[in-house]
C-alpha cells in the first residue's frame, strides 16, 4: 500500500501519462489548481484535517475520467477511484464521499453537502478570478479541437448563459469570488 502522500504524485503522472494533448484546460494543471482551491476554500469553512484530505483526493481523481469519455467523465472518475484509492489507504466511507465530491462537480452542479459544495465551487472558483478569460479561451480550444465547428461567437453566447445561472455554494466564495465573476460576466456581455 502506497501512502496518502504519494497520491498526489501517482495521480499527475497518471493525468499526464493518459489525457490527449489538445486537453488545453482539463490536464493535470487544472487538477492541481483544483486542489489547492479545495483546500483554501476547505480551510476556509473550518474543514477538519481528515475533510481535507478526502478534499485533495477528490479534486486530483475529479476529472481523471477524461481518459475514458468526455460527456461522463464524472462517473468514470468515480470507477478510476475505486480502483486506485484503496491502495492508498481509503476505506470505502471514503471512497463513497469522494465519488459524492466529483460528481457534485457535473454540470448543472448539485452538491448535497459541505465537502461537495467546496469541491463544486473550487472546480468553478476560476470564474471569480482575472485569470478567467483566460482560462475561458483554454476551455473553448480545447471544445474547438472537439467540434471544429464551434464559434467564438456560440461560446460565448454559450458562456454567458452559464455564468447567468451559475452561483457559487460556499459562504466563501459568495464573498470573495462572485463580485468578479460578476465583472467578467458584464465584460462578456458588453466587451466594449
């Protein structure tokens, strides 16, 4: 049995190892940003040590589905933990929590408690930040490699139809990170 401490490690090289190239925004950076965002939200709304920890394993498997299938990566994310994380020393309490995590992360999100909501927010915290056009035109090359029908123009009409509905579940992020989705979202509208 590995360690909790090599996790981190087994999981980036297994991300870089198996996603294709032209995954310009869902690659193991994203994993990583996820993680840490989990963490500080997590530390954030008083998460214990052991919430963290699932936390972190949540964030790194959260996407590891996409070597698998793109529409339902969230299940297949779940399969890929239940395969590796026992061997890291999860017990299936965990494990269960976990698979709740990523999949509060399919869109439309709909966590059903704390660890979820975290997760669903620091899977999204990016929209909150300056880094989000950026991030925005890394997730359109990657769909553009996709569909090579897909305009600048249907994303973002397609972007600001998101943003329009999506609202951010952590005291948090409510706090800190919607005023600048805000922004972003009326910069989206009139880029003027």
């Amino acid at each position: 049995m590995q360690s909790k401490q090599h996790l981190e490690e087994f999981v980036i090289n297994f991300l870089k190892t198996n996603l294709p190239p032209f995954y310009y925004y869902h690659n193991y950076e994203h994993s990583l940003y996820v993680m840490e965002k989990a963490v500080e939200i997590g530390q954030q709304e008083n998460c214990s040590a052991h919430e963290i920890e699932l936390l972190k394993a949540a964030s790194l498997w959260h996407d590891a589905g996409y070597i698998k299938s793109y529409a339902n990566h969230e299940a297949e994310g779940c399969v890929l933990a239940w395969k590796y994380l026992p061997g890291f020393g999860f017990g299936i309490a965990d494990i269960t929590a976990i698979c709740g995590m990523i999949m509060a992360t399919k869109i439309p999100q709909s966590p059903t408690n704390k660890l979820e909501e975290i997760i669903a927010d620091a899977d999204l915290e990016y929209l909150g930040t300056k880094e989000a056009g950026i991030k925005a035109h890394l997730f359109f090359k990657e769909l553009q490699h996709l569909d090579p029908s897909l305009t600048k123009t249907e994303w973002d009409k397609t972007q600001i139809s998101f943003l329009q509905k999506h609202h951010y579940f952590t005291a948090f992020c409510r706090q800190y990170k919607e005023p600048a989705k805000l922004e972003y979202l009326a910069h989206l509208i009139n880029p003027g």
